[in-house]
C-alpha cells in the first residue's frame, strides 16, 4: 500500500496530465488555424454558400442558409474594426428603391414606414429584394451564427420605393422620394434601383433641395451604359456621390466611359447580403449595390463628426478611401475605394469643427487592423505546463522528506552541538 503522500501526489500528476493534453491539443489545433491562416491568400474571398442569388423583376423567396463566414467584400471593409468608435446611431438612411421588408430578421426594428412614390402606400414591403438588399449593406444588425452585418448597425433604414410593377424607375418618382426623404430628415439618401431614371428638371432640382438641406445623396454609375444613354442619373448631377463596382481585386467591374464622373467605389461582384425574408444569405452584383456601402460609411462619419456638413462627409470619404495607384480621379474607380475605418479614424487637417478621434489614426499607407487570434489554447497549454512543474516539484519534495523521515524513525535530527543529546533533567517529585 501507497502512503498517503504518494497517493496524492499521483492524483494530481494524472489531472495535471490530463489537463495538459488537452490544453496542449487545442494549441496544436490553434497553431494549425493560425498557420493556414497565414498560409492564405489574405485578399481571397471566402466561400459564402447562398441559396439565393438576386434576379431584376422577380420576386424573392426566403433564404434559410445561414453562413457563419464573412464575405470577401465584409473581409475586406473590416466594419467591426470601427464599431469602437461608431455604428452610426442617430442615422436616417433613405433607400430610393423596389421597398425595403421589414420582415426581414436583420433589419427588425430599423425598418420605417416610408413611402411608394408610385402608388403613395408604404414602402416597408420588398418583392424583388433589391431594396431590402442594399438596405442590409447599411445597417443589418449582427446575429449569433451569421457572418454578415451591416456597416452602420445602428443606422435606421427610411424605405421608399420608385420602382414601378414593371420594373421601370421615372425621374419623377426618384425626385419626389428624394424631397420626401430629405423632408423626413434622412441625412443619407442612396439612390439605388437597378435601372437608372433618365434626365429631367424635377430630378435635378430635388438633387438641388437635398443639398441646400445639408444631406448626402449618393447613386450608382450604370454598367449598362450604351451610345443611347452614356451617363447614368442622378450620379452624373453635381453634389451626388458616384458610386461604381469593383471586383475583389479591386478591379471595376466594367470599364470606365469616357466623360462619365466616378467618386468612389465599393464592392459590387458576388456580394453576399439579406433578402427580404429569412435569415439566410443571398448574392447579388452591380454599382446599385455597392451604393449600399458608401451609404453605410456616409452614415458612420455623420454619426461621428455630427458637425461636418454634407460636402465635409463627401470630401472625408474621397479623402480616406484606398487610392487606385493612378491620376486621381480615376476613370474607373474615382478616389478609390471607400475604406469606412480611416473614413472615421483619419485626421484631416482642413477640417475645422466635428470630433477628434479617441485612437490614433492609421498612417499612409493605411493598413487594416489584424485579426485577433485565439490566444486561449495557448493560454490553456502554458498553465498545464505550469501545474505539472508544481506537481512534480512536491512529489519531489514530498519524496524527499518521506524518505528521510523513514530513515530517522520519524525523530528529529541529532543536534551536532551536544546539547539536545543530553539526557532529561529529572523531574523535582522524582528525587531521592
């Protein structure tokens, strides 16, 4: 039988034991993450599975596959890294478009009731999904078990619908839900249907009432452009910001027509997001799309530089962005792509008013914060290493006296001086 000292000791060795192969397991498995990690092309998008891809003029069915990945366009724009900062709360967004479905489980309760500058009604219902897409670009509110959310989760969603049963898109009806956005105190608008409206007076004055009302008016450049209709509108007015698509290169995805302005870029190719049912992700392309992220990032640097008029927004946003390598602005991508971290963090010295970052700024060239790595494992592996050195220095110790101690018969030792040899006094009552 095993003394007592032993036992213990060889209990706390096999849990330190086993401790440590756990906790040494999952540090192999972290390093192995971390290693192919690093081993990974960092600009290669994930696959996001969607179930759904959106189609122009036809209805949208609900979309239950749920990924917990980020997309390459949300790898890429990195909106967690100024959720310190912002998430754009106190934001209007106007979203001029086919409605936008407050049904939709990622925008529950950001959803207003808004308008159909068609037929008059509400605007918070959805068929095509084109609206409520864009919308979720903007502000969908993060949820446990997906990847996606919003650039600016904080932001609520205005809903006005200019799509007409058809499909088609009148500059009347973009015009009067730009003055009926600006009149409900949107202080973003993002003109963003499939189709672009054609030219027209009330349009260009709406445009006008927008700006003299201090709001950003933001809309797509068309891919679609032809000998018949070479500039796209209201993006072609001065005062709104032009927005074109760029692949995950950051290559437009369509050349640039000569004459044709371009502000900024955002992604617009394979892009995942919401429909206007279901939980799930869906894929869509376009520059109609991409509007959704300036629109989001517009809405970030309103939220925190609450000072800065409209044309200070526009200018930050061109300012900050990812430069094209060329003459800018470019023909293609404009200022670059619209980068909504330093849009927020940058300091720019020829703005006078809004607030100063509570962080340093990232410096030129601008390089998005790293992923933070799971330290646990490792963590986990140190303090097992740490409990098995304890427990094999008291084994030690414990052995060490055990063995001694047996060897004196448990007596104390001899005192080398003499004197605790001595034998005991006799006791007074013993004395003859």
């Amino acid at each position: 039988m095993r003394p007592p000292v032993f036992a213990a000791t060889a209990a706390v060795l096999a849990a330190a034991a086993r401790l440590a192969a756990a906790g040494l397991a999952a540090a192999g498995l972290a390093a192995a993450g971390l290693a192919a990690t690093a081993g990974a092309d960092a600009t290669a998008p994930l696959s996001v599975p969607a179930s759904l891809t959106l189609a122009s003029g036809q209805c949208m069915g609900a979309s239950n596959n749920v990924s917990a990945a980020a997309g390459w366009a949300q790898q890429q724009l990195q909106p967690g890294a100024v959720w310190s900062f912002t998430r754009g709360a106190g934001q209007v967004v106007a979203v001029l478009d086919s409605g936008v479905s407050a049904a939709a489980p990622a925008l529950s309760g950001a959803v207003l009731p808004g308008l159909s500058a068609v037929s008059g009604g509400s605007a918070d219902s959805d068929c095509t999904g084109h609206g409520t897409f864009v919308a979720g670009l903007i502000a969908a509110r993060p949820a446990a078990g997906s990847g996606f959310a919003g650039l600016a989760p904080r932001a609520r969603i205005l809903p006005v619908d200019v799509v007409g049963s058809d499909g088609s898109v009148t500059a009347d009806a973009v015009a009067a839900g730009i003055r009926f956005a600006v009149n409900k105190h949107a202080t973003v608008i993002d003109v963003s249907p499939a189709s672009s409206p054609p030219a027209s007076a009330a349009l260009r004055s709406a445009v006008s009432y927008a700006a003299s009302r201090n709001v950003v008016v933001i809309a797509p450049v068309s891919e679609t452009q032809n000998e018949e209709n070479q500039v796209s509108y209201p993006a072609a007015y001065p005062g709104v910001v032009a927005v074109c698509a760029v692949a995950s290169t950051g290559e437009p995805i369509s050349a640039g027509v000569s004459g044709v302005r371009v502000d900024l870029a955002a992604p617009g190719w394979n892009v995942s997001g919401i429909g206007p049912f279901g939980r799930g992700q869906i894929t869509a392309d376009g520059a109609a799309v991409a509007t959704g992220y300036v629109a989001g990032t517009a809405a970030l640097v309103r939220a925190y530089y609450p000072q800065l008029t409209a044309a200070q927004v526009v200018h930050r946003m061109e300012a900050t962005a990812d430069p094209p390598g060329t003459v800018m602005p470019s023909p293609g991508t404009g200022y670059g792509v619209v980068d909504p971290y330093t849009a927020v963090t940058t300091v720019l010295s020829e703005e006078h008013g809004g607030q100063a970052p509570t962080a340093a700024p990232s410096s030129t060239p601008r390089l998005r914060p790293p992923r933070q790595a799971d330290t646990w494992p490792v963590t986990a592996a140190m303090i097992a290493c740490g409990v098995i050195v304890v427990a094999l220095i008291m084994a030690l110790s414990a052995a060490h006296i055990t063995r001694h101690g047996r060897r004196r018969g448990w007596r104390p030792p001899e005192d080398p001086s003499g004197w605790g040899n001595r034998p005991p006094r006799p006791r007074a009552g013993n004395r003859r």
